[in-house]
C-alpha cells in the first residue's frame, strides 16, 4: 500500500501533462487505474477536460457495470430508481445492491442515521456506496472536500439525476421519526441566547431585493433608514461580528456541496452539525443569512455586471452573462426559486414570532405553544434543508450554463418544497394564532382589572394622568388627542390635573344631539367662572373591534364626525382597547346611546352619566356632578317649563302670559282632528285664551311628518316643524327617567316623577294631552280620558264661574281616570340600562315584567330616542 501511495502520482504525471491529443485513451487510462481517483483529487480539471472530450469512451465502461453512477438514459445512475439491475442509490426488493436502502447497510444518497454514501459526513462508520472507482473503501469524502468521483463525471444530466434522487428521498421517506430524531440528536444548546431579528431584518432586505427582477418584494421592506436604525445598534454589531464566522462556515458548506453535487439531506445535516449548540430559531436564521450571503452575491453581480468592470470579470467567471441572455427559458426555474424563498422567509419569521411570545401571558405548557414547539424542530429542518435545495439550483446555473435551466423538472422540485413548507408556515401560523388570542385575553383580563383598580372609589391618585392613558393611550409614542379647534394632535397632558368630560359614543351619533352638545358646551364655557372653566370635553369613540382594519364605510363615518367635534377627540377608535370598551360598557353601563362620564381633576368618577343632566338643565348643570344633579332635581317642580326649556321660547312666552296651554301628542290624525277641534270648541265657549302645540310622538318619525303636514294645511294648531325639537322634547323626557334610575330615585313618591312616567306611558298607546295655565300644569292626561273631559264640556261648565276653568276641568277629568284606568307600560330596548323593577304612576303597584318584539315599521324614527 505504501508502495502504491508514493508510485500513483508519477504514473499518471504523463497523461496530465501531455497533450490532450487523444482524449479516449486519456479517459481509458484514467477509468481502469484505481489509484487514478485518489491523484487526480488535486487535479480534477485535467481528468474533467480528458472525460469531457469523449463522452462516448466514458459512457461505455459504464454501461458494462451497472454499480457505478453515469448520466445514461436506460442505465440507472446515482439515485435513480429502476426495476432490474440496481445501479448506485437504486431501491431494490431482495439482494441489496451498491447503494440500495438495506437494513445496516447505508447506499449512495441514502439518508440513513450514522451511515451515509457519496460524499456524507461520516457520523459512525462508512458503509458501502463511498467513492471510489474500482475498489471499495477508497476515496470516501470528508464533511469538507466533495467527492471526487462526482467532481470526474459532473454535468448538467449529473445533477438532475441528484436533485430527482432527492425528490425520491423527500416524498417516499417512509419513516419521519427515524430523520428527525437524527435532527435532534444533533440538537445540543448550550444556553445562549441572542436576539435574531436585527440579523433577520438585513436577511429579509437582501433577499428582497435580489429578488426584484421576477417583481417579487415582500411586504414590509424596510427603508434604509429604518434597517439601519434597527441593525447599527453597538450590541447588534458586536452580536454581527461575533456570528461572522459561523455564517461563514455554512455558507461555505452551502456552496461547496451544492457545486459538488452532494445528497441534500447529508448537507443539511452537517450544518445541523455545525448549528448544534444553538437554539431552532438561531439556527433557522444563521443558515438564512448565509444563504442570503450566497444569493445576495449572485444577484449583485447580475445587476451591476454590465456597468461595473470588477463585477464584470467577476460574472464572467461565473457565467452570469450567458444565463442572463436566456432569461426566457430561465424565468420558471427563477420563479420556482422566488416563490420558494418566501416561503422560507414566512416560516423563518413565523418562528422567530414564537420565540418573542411574552412568557409573562403565556407558558410552555399552553397546548397551542407546546403543540408549536413540537413542530417547529421539523419546521427548522425543511426550511434549511430548502436552502439547500436552492443553493443546488443556484450553483447549476452558474457551473453548468442556462440550458440546465430549460427544463420544468427542477422547478417542480423546489415547488414541492414550497408546497410543504407552506404547509408547515399554515400549520404554526394557525399556533401562533391561538397564542396571540391566548395572550390578548390574559392581557385583556389584567387591564380590566387594572381599570376597575384604578376606578376603585377608595383609591385617591395624584392627577388624573394615570386613569386617562388607562382608558385612551398608555404609550407615549404617538399624540392620541386631536384638538377640534386648531385640528392639531395633542398629548393627554392638555387634560392634566382639569375636570374631563368623558362623552362615549357610537359612531351613530345624530346632528341634532351634537349641535345641542356643543351650544350646551359653549354656553358652559362663557359662563363659568375661571376656576369652574378648568375642565375638557373628550370624545371617546366606540366601535366593532371584531374586524380590523375598519371597513371603509365605518372609517369615513368617524372621519366625518372627528371633522365636527369642537372638543379633543380621540384621532383613532381604534386605540380605545377591547378591556376599555368592556369596562365602559359593564361599569359604566354604556350600549349605544351616547353617555357623559366625568371625572374630577385626580381621575375619580363624580358622575356615571352626566348626559341626562346636559339634556334637562343644559348649562346650568355644571360641573356635572351626582351632587349636582341631586340638588337640580330638589329645586325642581311638575310645571311646563320643566318640559319645554331651551327648545321653543314661543311656548315660553305663552307661558309669562299666563294662557291655557295644550301640550299633545300622538300619530293618529283622527285624534288630533277631533282633539284640537273640541278643544277649540271649549275654549270659545269659557272665552279663555287657549293655545295647543302639536310634540309628535318619541318614534315613528315618518308619520309625524305627515301628521304635522296636516295639521299645517288644515291650520289645526300650532306644530314644530323642526324633527329636531320633538327628538330633543322626548330625550329631555327620557332623560329626567333615567336621571332618577341612575340616582336610585326612579320609585320617589313625588308628584313630579309620576306625571313624568304617566307621559311616557301614555306616549306608547294612542294620544295624550298636557294642558296647563301659564306654568301650572292642570291636567296629564291620556286620549281615552282628555277627549271625553272635552266632551263633557256641558256637564261641568256650570262649575267653571266658581271654580274657575282649570279647576273644573281638572275635576271631570279625575272622575272619567278613576273609572277608566289606561294600562300603563314602559318599554326599554337592550341598548339601555334597565332597572330592575318599577311602580306603576297610576296605581303604584310593582309592575310586571315582559319581553317584548316591537316594530314601529319605521327605519329612521326619532334620532336618538331611548325607546
């Protein structure tokens, strides 16, 4: 044997050096001398030139040795699969051949733990299928040096015969567990830990633009500016520099097999191997960046090969010029290339995402993540082995010319990796998912109980700012408010240590209820003092948070109301979170009519709802407080400017001129014409001056109109013509209820709060009547007793020179109550807060409690009516 090691070189120094006159004879030469192998491992190109120039004196030794691997149609080479004489890497039933899959006994290209055949790295002991021509056990290739008998007989046919053995390998692999606990036992980390994601954002820039010759950019491409701020951080250059050489070293790895034809899985072994003290998502991102390496130099010098003279020479080596003359047929096998890319760069993301996940909300044993971190070893292991894949594909094209790249073959290879990878990014996406939504409702659980801390009465804060960046914005990375007067954003700190009014809504917020707001709003403003006037109105927006981004539709309804507030609003619905919105609506009991919750300069509730307050007594009601509101209600008594101040100052001169007043309503036009006709009979007959206006009814907005459109042609009485006054008369209305549900005071014993009830009884069946003198009310009354009062006018008109008009009216009236007792109802919808019981105002008794489908057949209906 020493003596065959010192005589080889010299034997063959003549066929190296001579000249190529006679190529036949060279190759003969070379095929029936064993030790040819091992000398011309430092000299593959003379060997390659003498078997190239008569391909024929190659092919045919080869044809008398099925065994050995060769480019030939009807002969099976390296990992072909054929039935009949097994050649090298053939799956053959039976007597194993060279290179079959054998128990034991590893072939060529077999993926096979400890044993592997042409060029793999040698975990145990080599088996059969090392390289070698002639004699077994010689030239089997280390991790580093491909094998030199695929370096003799490399050409284009060579390496498709390689990547479709592959394509056997990764589709007929009968046995996963047997690879991936090949994988783990590679997998041996050794504690240390570093954030990938500054090395992933330049992987993903270079990827993206060597990419963009095929129109492929995937979303979110960093600007320059932003890749240089996350990436020229000193800790994430030291992280750089210290991973230099390992990527490096795999990028080596990727190249050197890759030219040298290797078994994809043996590669991607090796740099498991390599990769092993690393956690998964290091090693995902350490290959990607010394792929990204490769491919980022290959596509830099295909774009500026032709202005760039260096670059030039340097594409020129490698053949850039050519493969980018048939871009043509090149154009599947780039796109199979581009789509497999992303694919690799979604599963590379989508596992990096997995390792940022707050272990503060969520633990490994959250099936979702556990059942991730499961899979996500066989994730790591597709997607470099992917890499692999490509580097193959890559260093074709460069070595073997554009004519490799003409057939579909290899394009359908690398889209059925794209087509598992994608399946492995759906199946960790949909994970993730399922983490994202565990985490969000543990984070959502905190902050509700965060907010009902915060808001907890007994709890006394500084200023205010820690409640309102609860409720609005916590960060302090953007400005959340926008001020309606100078349309410019601003912090919160413009509410610091200042009364704030909270106004929560809907986007379904009527013209009329913001044109009340904001006169009420100004006329506060011009009349408080300067110590009451340290207090801001915030808008609050409330919206559907299930779909996300908003629908164009229900953006450009919120750009439009923002476009009309005078206040500060908040710029984005969107930065009122989910536990907010919760809290807002169970503490606060909001649904979608619009409340008004106001806090006092350090952050505590001093009223739930101040809008039934804003609605009755305007103004006068600051600072709109609970207290406030208690002592308003103890000044106030049953009369009529109680129901129409601040919205029609006709009635209000009526009222100082001391005449009859009839206040009625309803949507039955034969009511109306009998009512107002009787009652103008009534009134010639006792000569007193009596005026009748016509409210409208709290829904039904449509019959209304033609109600009031009949009463204005025919001249039966006086009718708001502004839809806005009737939908303010019965929210004031609605809102003097609701003030006394809201205080605890909606079964008070007093006169006031019955008649309020009785009316909005009587406005949810037929017609009613309001008449009083001046601003004395005399009688409230429904239409089942009013229009026989007015009736009867002969029966009691003897009293009225004794008791006077409303005295008289007032009797007769009682009597026809006392024997006909209309049912009294209240119906609240589900978008209200509803009490538990109530007492009826006729007779005092708890009222039963039913549910109730109710349509009025009127799509519009008042706006903003509570019922």
């Amino acid at each position: 044997m020493d003596q065959q090691k010192k005589t080889t070189p010299v034997s063959l120094q003549a066929p190296l050096t001579g000249p190529m006159s006679n190529p036949t004879a060279a190759a003969q030469t070379l095929l029936h001398n064993p030790g040819a192998v091992q000398a011309l491992i430092n000299n593959p190109g003379a060997a390659a030139r003498a078997l190239l120039g008569n391909r024929g004196a190659t092919q045919q030794p080869f044809l008398n040795n099925p065994g050995v691997s060769q480019p030939h149609l009807g002969v099976p080479g390296v990992g072909q699969q054929h039935l009949g004489v097994p050649g090298v890497g053939q799956q053959h039933l039976g007597v194993p051949g060279v290179g079959q899959q054998h128990l034991g006994v590893p072939g060529v290209g077999q993926n096979h733990m400890g044993n592997h055949g042409v060029d793999q790295p040698h975990m145990g002991y080599p088996g059969v299928g090392q390289q070698h021509v002639g004699l077994p056990g010689d030239g089997h290739a280390s991790i580093n040096k491909p094998g030199a008998a695929l370096a003799l007989t490399m050409n284009p046919s060579d390496s498709r015969t390689l990547i479709r053995g592959d394509r056997g390998s990764m589709l007929s692999m009968s046995d996963d567990n047997v690879m991936m606990n090949q994988i783990l036992a590679t997998h041996a980390p050794d504690g240390r830990e570093f954030d990938v994601r500054p090395l992933l954002y330049l992987v993903e820039d270079i990827l993206n633009r060597a990419t963009q010759h095929v129109d492929f950019l995937v979303k979110g491409t960093l600007s320059q500016a932003e890749l240089e701020e996350r990436t020229q951080q000193a800790n994430h250059i030291a992280m750089l520099e210290a991973l230099t050489f390992t990527i490096d070293r795999i990028a080596c790895e990727l190249a050197y097999k890759a030219l040298g034809g290797s078994d994809v899985h043996a590669t991607t072994t090796a740099i498991f191997n390599l990769l092993s003290s690393y956690a998964w998502d290091a090693k995902l991102v350490l290959s990607l960046s010394a792929f990204a390496l490769n491919y980022g130099e290959f596509w830099l010098l295909a774009q500026i090969y032709s202005t760039n003279q260096l670059a030039k020479s340097m594409a020129l080596l490698k053949q850039l010029p050519t493969l980018l003359e048939h871009t043509a047929p090149l154009k599947p096998r780039f796109d199979a290339l581009n789509n497999l890319i992303r694919t690799m760069m979604d599963v590379t993301r989508c596992v990096v995402q997995f390792k940022d996940l707050p272990s503060t909300y969520i633990s490994p044993d959250v099936p979702a993540l556990a059942t991730a971190m499961t899979f996500i070893p066989t994730a790591v292991y597709w997607t470099i082995r992917s890499m692999v894949a490509c580097a193959t594909q890559i260093s074709s094209l460069t070595s073997m010319g554009h004519e490799f790249g003409i057939s579909t073959t290899e394009s359908w290879e690398l889209s059925t990796l794209a087509h598992k990878l994608r399946n492995i990014h759906d199946h960790l996406t949909k994970q993730l998912n399922f983490c994202y939504l565990y985490i969000d409702e543990r984070r959502d659980v905190e902050t509700y109980q965060m907010l009902l801390n915060l808001f907890d009465p007994n709890i006394l804060h500084i200023d205010n700012m820690r409640v309102l960046k609860a409720l609005i914005y916590a960060k302090d990375d953007k400005l959340p408010l926008l001020d309606g007067s100078t349309k410019r954003e601003v912090s919160l700190d413009v509410l610091r240590r200042k009364s704030v009014l909270l106004l929560i809504s809907s986007l379904e917020f009527s013209n009329d209820e913001l044109a009340i707001l904001e006169q009420i709003y100004n006329d506060s403003r011009i009349h408080a003092t300067r110590l009451e006037s340290q207090y801001e109105v915030v808008w609050i927006p409330v919206v559907d948070r299930s779909i996300i981004p908003l629908p164009e539709e229900t953006r450009t309804k919120f750009e439009n109301l923002l476009s009309t507030m005078p206040w500060y609003s908040v710029k984005d619905p969107l930065l009122i979170e989910k536990p907010v919105i919760r809290f807002i609506k169970e503490f606060w009991h909001f649904r979608t009519k619009p409340i008004l919750v106001v806090l006092d300069p350090q952050g505590k509730v001093v009223s739930p709802n101040a809008i039934h307050m804003m609605w009755i007594w305007g103004s006068t009601a600051f600072p709109f407080t609970s207290m406030r509101e208690e002592a308003l209600w103890r000044e106030e008594t049953w009369r009529l400017d109680l129901l129409v101040d601040g919205i029609d100052p006709l009635i209000l001169n009526w009222i100082k001129e001391g005449k009859y007043i009839f206040l009625y309503g309803g949507d039955n036009i034969d009511w109306v014409r009998r009512f107002t006709t009787q009652a103008r009979i009534v009134a010639t007959a006792s000569r007193i001056p009596l005026e009748m206006v016509y409210v409208g009814k709290s829904n039904k907005r449509e019959q209304v109109k033609k109600v009031t459109g009949v009463i204005n042609a025919d001249k039966l009485s006086y009718a708001w013509q502004d839809q806005a006054m009737v939908w303010f008369f019965w929210t004031r209305l609605e809102s003097m209820l609701f003030s006394k549900i809201q205080l605890g005071r909606a079964d008070d014993q007093d006169p006031m709060m019955q008649q309020i009830k009785k009316l909005l009884s009587y406005d949810r069946d037929g017609g009613w009547a309001v008449l009083s003198q001046g601003s004395n009310i005399v009688v409230n009354g429904h239409s089942t007793t009013i229009l026989p009062t007015l009736g009867g006018y002969d029966e009691w008109k003897v009293n009225v020179a004794e008791k006077g008009f409303d005295m008289s009216f007032k009797e007769y009236h009682d009597k026809l109550h006392d024997v006909a007792h209309p049912c009294c109802r209240f119906e609240f919808p589900t978008t209200i807060r509803i009490p538990e019981s109530m007492r009826c105002p006729e007779c005092l008794r708890l009222m039963e409690k039913f549910n109730t489908f109710l349509c009025c057949h009127d799509e519009k209906g008042i706006p903003g009516s509570l019922f």
